[in-house]
C-alpha cells in the first residue's frame, strides 16, 4: 500500500451527526491496514468538492467519501475529471442508497473496510445533468417536491425528524400537482405530464425504494422510471409497490433505457441529484459511460455488470 495515499472526507452533520463521531472509527482502520491517509471534514455545502481538489493536488491517490449519498456526490464533483484518481465512499448517512450499489452494507461494517483496502475497483458510467453529476440518480416531481420540502429558504439541508419526513410523503401524495413538459429521447420529441420521474444509474431511493429495480451501474445507459398522472388511489397504491420494485408493470409507469434526455418546463421545478436539491426549467441530461474509477465488493450483491464486453 506504500504507493497509495488515501484522503477520507467526512462530512459531519451526515446522518445527524452520525459521521462526526465515526471519525474515530475511520481513524482506526486506517491505522489498522497500515494506510498512509488524511482526514478531512467538510464545513459547509460544496466544500467536499474543494476538499478533494486539494488532496489530489497534494498526491493522493484515493479519494473516500464519508457519509450519505450526498456527500458522495459533492466529493465526486472533484474527482471526476482525474480518470487516474480511485474513488471510494464509506456510509454514514441516512438513507445510504448509493453504497448497496457498490456491493457494500447500508450500513458500513468492519468487514465492508476489509474489502475497501482490497481496492477492487471497477469503471462506472456517471450522469450529468447541465453542470452537475450524479452517481446514483435524480428525480423530478413528487419526489423532488418532498426533497424540497427537507431544506429551508437557505438552501441548507434541515435535520427533520421521521414524523416529519413522512408527512411531507403524506401531503405529497394527496396534493401534488403533476407538471407538463416538453421532452426529447432517443431523437423523438412529445409532451408528457409526470406524477414522478427518476433518471438512474443505480436502483434504489430514499432509504430503500427500488424505483429503477433493473438498472445496472456499468451498461451504459440510464434507467428512467416516468410515472404518469395517477389518482389518489393508484398513488397510494403504487407506493406500495415501489419498496419491492413492481410498480414498473403498472399501466401508468413507463420504464426505458436512454443515454441522453432532454426535458423542459414552463418554470423552474425541484429536482434532486443524488439527494441534492437543484432548481431548473430546462434539463440536458447525459450518461458519461465508465466515467469514474470506483471501489466496489465483487463478492457482494453489487449492481454492475462484471463480465468481458
């Protein structure tokens, strides 16, 4: 290991605090596996990016982020024009849908460690939605409206209690007003009205929603899931359904495959990379194929495609 340098960047308020006391802990694996590493925090919104430009100018060679699946999109926004530098990221959010993609625990473990310094890596397609990126997925609609919901005027995220975070699921569901837009894919335009619509590389959503149950990290292609308008009824139904991924069978969810979507709305709409808040009216949306040099678990029950193309 004495040709890798690694840089661990913890954001601290993940997981509700979570993170900062798993510093420690991050500490001790190091030491542990004898792996020369920096550690870092981050201090506001957008640091963790800054964070990694400066260890990859310092000569680090791996850049981890600790924390939820935001802090792993934020940390990327600095690795991702370095082919040559490996990524990694350590759960210790909330939700913590990225890391499973990875063939990792929800909730790291001693063991996921182990492997993290076995440094298997693979290359993953990332998606690029107009000057951001996003590794696991985004969202627009109903879902982007309850993200939205979690910040306040500022644009920080808010620390909400579980009661909380469903009743803005409950009022969504009964309230939410689906949106027209204007739409091209694979060279077709049409207008649509959408309930939800979810453009992913990997599979699962807000703590455990398989909205794009078939998507694989590696293919080249995005996963969308376009729910269309639906009753108060179907609605509830389909929320029920999307847990387990069968929801896409439904007569009102188109699901396709597309490397490249262009969408447009009269006004501005919430949307969410990764979990991170955004404001748009139009949206170029594109699949950067093998992008990112990842560390991944080859024996876990990870979401790429391992054999020889």
């Amino acid at each position: 290991m004495t040709d890798k340098k690694w840089g661990f960047i913890i954001n601290p308020v993940a997981g509700s605090g979570y993170a900062r006391d798993y510093a420690e802990h991050v500490k001790a694996m190091t030491q542990l596996h004898s792996a020369p590493a920096t550690i870092v925090f981050t201090e506001r919104r957008g640091h963790a990016a800054e964070l990694a430009t400066r260890l990859i100018g310092d000569g680090h060679t791996h850049i981890i982020a600790v924390g939820g699946d935001g802090t792993a999109n934020e940390t990327v926004r600095g690795v991702i024009d370095h082919d040559q530098i490996t990524f990694g990221h350590v759960s210790a959010g909330t939700g913590n849908d990225f890391a499973p993609v990875l063939g990792f625990s929800e909730h790291f473990t001693d063991a996921d460690w182990d492997i993290l310094f076995q440094d298997h890596t693979i290359q993953m397609d990332v998606g690029k939605c107009n000057d951001n990126y996003f590794l696991n997925g985004m969202g627009l609609g109903f879902d982007a409206q309850v993200a939205s919901e979690n910040y306040d005027k500022n644009g920080d995220l808010v620390a909400a209690s579980q009661r909380k975070y469903w009743w803005h699921i409950i009022k969504n569901l009964l309230f939410f007003k689906e949106r027209t837009f204007q739409f091209e894919k694979n060279g077709s335009t049409a207008e649509a009205r959408t309930f939800m619509e979810t453009i992913a590389i990997g599979r699962r959503f807000a703590g455990g929603y398989y909205v794009t149950p078939q998507a694989i990290a590696n293919d080249g292609v995005f996963d969308v899931c376009l729910v269309e308008p639906v009753n108060l009824l179907q609605r509830f139904y389909l929320f029920t359904k999307v847990p387990t991924g069968t929801h896409i069978g439904h007569n009102k969810v188109q699901y396709f495959q597309t490397d490249k979507l262009s969408l447009e709305f009269d006004r501005a709409v919430p949307h969410h990379l990764d979990g991170e808040l955004f404001f748009a009216a139009k949206f170029n949306i594109e699949l950067l194929p093998g992008k990112l040099k990842i560390i991944y678990n080859p024996a876990g029950k990870h979401f790429f495609n391992t054999a020889p193309r």
